[in-house]
C-alpha cells in the first residue's frame, strides 16, 4: 500500500481535541470519543488513547476493578505493555501489542483490567467501544482473544487490521457492524495509501510522531481525533520521522443511542434498569478472579438523552 501519485483530490481531516484525565499511578488518557463535535465514527462510540506510561517494578499502570457494561463491544489494543483481563465468564487473557481483546457485553457483562504481576516497564494502548445494533444489544455476552491477526509490510510501512477489514486485510473477530480498525506505523519518510470505502466516514488517532496527508498542508498529529466524512476513496499519508496511527471507521450509525457510564441503550429506560441491576447485584455477574471491591455505579442526575 505505498503511496504513488494521482489525480485524486486529497481529503480533507477535521481534528477535534481531545480531553486530558488522570486514571491515578501516573496513567493519562485521552478521551477522543464521543465529544462535543464528534458523537460517534461509524458504530465507534468511544475512544480512550492511553500512556505511554512508566510501571515501576511491583506498581499497576492499570488497575480497574469489576465494572459492567451492556449493549457494546470493548476492545483492547495495545501498543506496549501488557494487560490482565478477567471477566464475569471466567475468561482470563493477558494480551500484549499486536494481540487483541475483543468483549461483547450484549444483555450485560462485568469485567476487571489491571496491570498482570509480571509486566514490562511501560504501558500504552487503546480502549475502544463499538454500539450494538438494536438487533444484537441484548444478545449473550461473550470474550474473545486473538493472538494472529493479518499483517502487510512494504516499503517502510506497516498496517495490522485487528477489527473489520482494509483492502485485502480481514481480521477474524466477530463484528456486527460493517466496521474497520487498524494499526498503521511508517518509518521516517516512509508513506501508504489507505482503500477506503466511500459510503463510510473514518478518523486517524495518532499514537506516536506526527502524518501528514499527501497534497495537502494538513499536519496530524496527537492528542486529537482526525474525522474524515464519507466521500473519500483514498488516503495517501507519509511522515518525516517514526509514526503510529490508528484507524477507526465504518458505515455511518443509523441508530440513535444514550450512553452512559459503561452502558449503551436507546432509552433512558434501558439506563436506569442497568444501573439499578449492576447496583443489585443482579444480571452482570460476578469477576471472581478480582482481588478487590467492585465500582459503583456514579449517581444518575437527570434524564439520559439520545445521541448520533
């Protein structure tokens, strides 16, 4: 997929910035997804970019107790580091970068991520969510660990599709959405050319260095979501030095949803009951292999609004 010459009018990003907070034990994310001027990308309705971030010998970067989350997908991926995942299932997976966690909530699930006790020196990576369809948001949770997923190198450049598909790249997870994720790295003055699909709308979370869109003067770079509507056939990218970028994109979302907390319905209905269940005790189950208390739910003020 390197980047050649064409007549092709280069597209145009729009970059939206992120907003900075602290998960404590020196770990900063950037919420990308959802903002104020960008509620969703496709079925893609959060984006938390994560470190990079120092773990001292015997410290957790990470340590997230039991939660639960309904109607979505999350998915993990990281760039280095590692991560334990336990769930309300007993699914247990370390993952490490170029490996993905894929968790399908449907109906309701809970779930714990932390630092494992063996772990490198550092922690960075992305947590993204997916919407269900109405037609699969109650269906029964499941987990998923995929540890080989496709993979092109040529010319400098390197692209790993872990959700959906890109050109002739196709991931195994199971999606429900017509949906893309993938990572892209560039060596210093290396470039690629991206297929992209006109009828969907697609944005660039730059992890490291800074791209630029070929043709064009638009420089991107970190702490920003770079959204892209429909209408592009293409995206040809190059970068003066080292770069990483994920892609994330699909077939816009049709449905309009309310999300809140760790939950995604279509009402503020949906939202109370699993609030009330999760506060209960009831329908998510429970993370046994957590050593420690569970989250509670935050208070509910106010009536929970839909939202594309």
């Amino acid at each position: 997929m390197a980047a050649s010459p064409s007549t092709i009018a280069a597209p145009e990003l729009y970059s939206h910035p992120a907003r900075r907070a602290s998960l404590g034990e020196g770990l900063w994310v950037s919420r990308l997804l959802p903002s104020r001027q960008q509620r969703m990308v496709g079925a893609w309705c959060f984006a938390d970019h994560f470190g990079p971030s120092p773990v001292p010998p015997g410290k957790k970067a990470m340590d997230v107790a039991p939660h639960p989350h309904t109607g979505l997908q999350t998915v993990t991926w990281l760039l280095d580091g590692e991560l334990l995942h336990n769930d309300s299932l007993g699914s247990r997976s370390i993952i490490r970068p170029g490996e993905l966690n894929l968790m399908t909530a449907g109906h309701g699930i809970s779930h714990a991520e932390e630092t494992p006790p063996e772990h490198s020196n550092n922690l960075h990576g992305l947590q993204l969510w997916l919407a269900l369809p109405d037609n699969q948001r109650n269906c029964e949770p499941s987990f998923q660990h995929h540890r080989e997923l496709p993979r092109l190198d040529e010319d400098g450049s390197r692209l790993q599709v872990f959700i959906g598909s890109l050109g002739e790249l196709y991931s195994p997870a199971q999606v429900f959405s017509p949906v893309v994720a993938a990572e892209i790295s560039l060596q210093a003055g290396a470039g690629t050319r991206l297929p992209l699909n006109a009828d969907w709308e697609y944005a660039l979370i730059i992890v490291e260095g800074e791209l630029q869109v070929t043709g064009t003067q638009q420089s991107l770079g970190t702490e920003a979501l770079h959204y892209l509507a429909p209408g592009a056939q293409q995206l040809d990218l190059v970068s003066d030095t080292a770069a990483r970028a994920i892609l994330i994109g699909g077939a816009p979302f049709t449905e309009a949803i309310v999300m809140w907390w760790n939950f995604v319905g279509r009402s503020a209905e949906d939202i109370t009951q699993a609030r009330a269940d999760w506060q209960a005790g009831t329908r998510f189950g429970t993370v046994t292999a957590y050593r420690g208390e569970r989250l509670p739910a935050p208070e509910l003020s106010g009536r929970p609004r839909a939202s594309r």
